[in-house]
C-alpha cells in the first residue's frame, strides 16, 4: 500500500486515505485533502510551492504588494506588539514581509529591521517606497546560505502568514531556528482552520485557503505541537477575537457575494490609479490621495453600508471572542 508522510511529524498515511479533493482554477491540478492521525496537521497533496504564482498577480490581493506599502496593521501585526516582550529588541528578521508595512513598524519600535521575500516585487515595492536596503528577494534557503556566509544571526524572526505556505514546513521552522541567536524569539501567525469567519469567508468561497495558495491547515493545537517538533520552547499560540469592524464586510460577502471587483472602481476613480487602489481601505484613502473630497464620499458610503447591517452584526457578537481568522504564536530558541 502507498504512503505518504506528514510534513510536520514524518507519520506516514495510506495514500489512499485522503479527506477531499480540490482542483486548483490556477493550473488545473488535482489536490488531495491529508488530516494527520499524530500532530493533527491538514495538507494537500502534491506538495509542491509555485513561486511563479506570486508574482504572476492571478490572485489579486498580490497587486497590492506590487503597489504601495499599508498604512494599517492586520490583526497578527497588532498581535505581535501587544504579546511581545517589551523588552525584547535587536535584529528582526521579518520571512515573506510582502508590503513591508510590519517591517515600518517594528523599526518605529526600535527594532534593527531585516526582511525577506521570493516575491522580487513586492522587495522592489518595499526599497522603493520604504528605503530599507536590508531587504532581499530571496527564499529562505537562499537567505539561509547568504546568513552563513556573512556570519548573520537574528535576535527576533517573525513571519507572518507564511508557514501555511510551505512545502517543506519541519525544514522551514529548523532554517528560521538555525538563523536565531541563542534565546533568540520567533513570532508569526497562521490562518485558524476552527474559525466559523475563516471557513465562511475564504475556504468556503475562494481558493484563498486552497493550493497552489496555502498548502498546510493549523488548529491551536497542532501550531503548538509544529513548533514543539521543531525544538522551539515556551511556545504561546493565542487564538485571536474576531474584530467587530470586520463583520461588516463578512455579512456584505455573505449576504451578496464578493463585490470587492466592483468597490476597486470608485477607489480607483478617487486614487487616479486602480492597481495602487487595492493597497488601501476607504479609510486610508484621505491621506494618500488628492481627492479628499471624493475620499469623505466613500467613507461616508461605507458607514452608510455598515449601518444597513448593523443590525445582522448584532447577532455575531457572542460569536467573536477566540473566533478570529488567525492563530498568532510566538516561542524562543533555548540556551540550552
């Protein structure tokens, strides 16, 4: 009988015995669902990175990376500097920054920066418009050989939305423990496969959670067995709430389908530019564009769609607590 291996914990399955299969739009590949009977993990079969679907801009929100750098932090971001030590500074290396915007910040907070991606433009977006030269387009391994090289090691790796990513994520964890200091920390975050929000919004209306995409699925307990495989201690895995402000945009695509197509025209018209669009919410708009007048427009439009909905948010609110879209986790390398 044909196995194959987990790719966190090396426990083999039948081949035979996989859950669900998904046919990629990208590249018409058949995947096949794995559930892990030891460590719990969910992957896909073939597993197998394309680093030429980043760049190639079919999943969309990968424009905005192109683009410009993010004014607001996500949730995981907001995550890292809540539960971080505040004592805790030095050389941070940040795997997949794509934009750059938690790179702007962590040097803000007093963090030597350093960062990564294989996407060469998105590191173009980052030089350009942040004026970090220690920024590389690299992958990991790339990096891993250029570190030794040059005798660099880090006091602080965080990547966020990244490990779900990868192929070879045992290998991916013990690199990012090989290029720390000893006491050194990891901090990042992973989608939470348990959110009813996650599975509604993204698994089960797009191929956001899906491969050629993410290849790997993480509930709190098997994140915090991954990093407990890869030798890592104190490990802290926080299931975080799902923000109140979101669950209007999550009932606007429950309710009516995905209209962001469509919301990318008039921030377009009010940008002059519909690529740069896609980096900013409404919000942001009135400090980036010249049309601060058309910008109070759609702001005033949004509170408008929000308050139509309000009262279909108001029956969420028991369902927020823990129920966010991400698992945030940070741990260290022991001195030992």
């Amino acid at each position: 009988m044909d196995k194959i291996k987990c790719p966190i914990c090396y426990t083999e399955v039948e081949e035979r015995n996989f859950k669900e299969t998904y046919v990629s739009p990208y590249n018409n590949q058949e995947y096949k669902h794995y559930e892990c009977p030891n460590c719990d993990v969910h992957w896909w079969e073939p597993l197998k990175i394309i680093p030429e679907f980043y760049e190639s801009e079919v999943f969309e929100d990968y424009i905005a990376f192109h683009e410009g750098i993010g004014t607001r932090l996500h949730e995981y971001h907001k995550a890292f500097f809540k539960y971080f030590p505040s004592n805790m500074r030095g050389k941070l290396l940040d795997v997949g920054c794509g934009d750059g915007r938690f790179l702007r910040h962590a040097k803000e907070q007093g963090f030597e920066v350093w960062g990564i991606d294989f996407d060469k433009k998105s590191v173009e977006n980052v030089k350009r418009n942040l004026g970090i030269d220690t920024v590389f387009a690299m992958s990991l391994e790339e990096f891993y050989e250029y570190a030794k090289e040059k005798n660099l090691k880090f006091d602080v790796i965080t990547f966020f939305e990244v490990l779900e990513h990868q192929d070879k994520p045992r290998e991916f964890l013990e690199m990012v423990k090989g290029l720390l200091e000893e006491g050194g920390y990891i901090a990042g975050s992973v989608p939470n496969r348990e959110s009813v929000f996650e599975k509604d919004m993204y698994r089960n209306n797009s191929w956001v959670d899906n491969p050629p995409h993410h290849f790997l699925r993480f509930s709190k307990s098997s994140l915090e067995k991954a990093l407990n495989f890869a030798g890592f201690k104190d490990i802290e895995v926080y299931k975080l709430d799902f923000p109140f402000i979101e669950l209007f945009p999550y009932l606007e695509k429950k309710l009516f389908g995905n209209l962001d197509k469509l919301k990318i025209k008039p921030k377009g018209m009010v940008l002059g530019n519909e690529r740069k669009a896609r980096v900013y919410a409404v919000e942001e708009l009135a400090e980036v564009s010249p049309s601060k007048g058309k910008a109070y427009i759609l702001m005033i439009l949004k509170l408008i769609r929000n308050a139509v909905l309000l009262p279909f948010a108001l029956g969420y609110i028991g369902r927020l607590k823990e129920n966010g879209m991400h698992l945030y986790f940070q741990a260290y390398k022991s001195e030992n």
